[in-house]
C-alpha cells in the first residue's frame, strides 16, 4: 500500500470511492450525500484550508481521507476537520484506514497543524489517538446529533484544553443537516 498527498489528479474517481464506500456501509442515499460532499469540497475549498490522502494499492485507490480548516476566530490555532473518511469496501478491517489517518496526521503536524477534531465513531477514531471532547470546551460549527461522536486531538505537546467561539467551516460543511 502506498499513502500520498493529493487525490491522485482525478476528482471524479476520488469522490466516487466515498460514493461507493459510503453506499454498502450506509446505503445508496449516504453514499450519494457523502459522494456530493466530496465534490464540494474539492470543488469550493481554496488550496491553504484543504488537505487529502490517498491510500493505493497499484493503481486502485483503497482509501481516502480529507482534512478542511475550522477557524476559531477567537483562538490563533491552526485547526482541521478530519471529515470524510472512506476506504473500500473490500479492504476493510485490514488497517487500511488507521495507516492513512496516521500517515495524514504526521504530515499535518509537519505542516504545522495544532489540532483535528472530527465528527464519527469514538472506538474508530480512538484507535488513531481521538478522544472525545465536550462541545462546552471546543464547539462544533452547528449543533450535533451525535454528542458523543465530537472528537479531538492536539498535534502538539500541549492538551487541547478549550477553543475560544465558535468555529467557522469550509463552505462545503455549512449545512446544518450533515452535523
């Protein structure tokens, strides 16, 4: 398996693995939601507020994984959404996604990110480093579903501790629906 930046020059194949992905776990309707967020964000995201991951296997795509900008406006921290995550089908369970979401973390460190907060399943996500966090202490962009499901990680030696305000999204994310 090889893990690189980018989306591998082919956003419609990119967006279609999510599309995929997302169809068999969730359901055609999930799959056509996430596989439109994907273009989206591709599509309206400058270049310095988005980062993507690909995991190949030869030339098949495997997993993907892309990172958008949340902007405390009242807290200097470079912040990223972790959001969304997909890997496929047939590659499942077989670690796939813990390497890209590790690789993706070590560059985004590098790159000088703070901290990744992300929206999913506290048991996937706490294998890679997540923990949860209260919407008290770091706040979501819209009011969540899923509580519990609000999670988080300091890319420093420094504990996220609090975020000042309430944070801003990338277009892409400014639905109140999708949270």
């Amino acid at each position: 398996m090889e893990i690189s930046a980018g989306y591998a020059g082919d956003a419609e194949r990119f967006a279609g693995l999510f599309a995929d992905s997302f169809a068999v776990s969730e359901g055609l309707d999930e799959g056509t939601l996430i596989g439109s967020l994907v273009r989206d964000i591709l599509a309206r995201t400058e270049p310095g507020d988005l980062y993507c991951f690909v995991a190949r296997d030869g030339e098949t795509l495997i997993g993907a994984v892309c990172f958008t900008r949340l902007r405390y406006v009242e807290d200097p921290r470079r912040v990223f959404l972790l959001s969304p995550m997909a890997v496929a089908p047939t590659q499942q369970r077989k670690g796939v996604g813990q390497r890209l979401i590790r690789h993706a973390l070590a560059e985004l460190s590098a790159a000088g990110v703070e901290a990744v907060l992300t929206y999913g399943d506290p048991a996937y996500y706490g294998r890679v480093g997540f923990a949860p966090i209260a919407e008290v202490a770091i706040a979501a962009p819209y009011p969540l579903t899923i509580p519990q499901g609000w999670l988080g990680q300091s890319l420093t030696p420094t504990p996220l501790g609090t975020f000042a305000g309430r944070p801003h999204c990338v277009a892409a994310f400014q639905r109140p629906e999708i949270w």
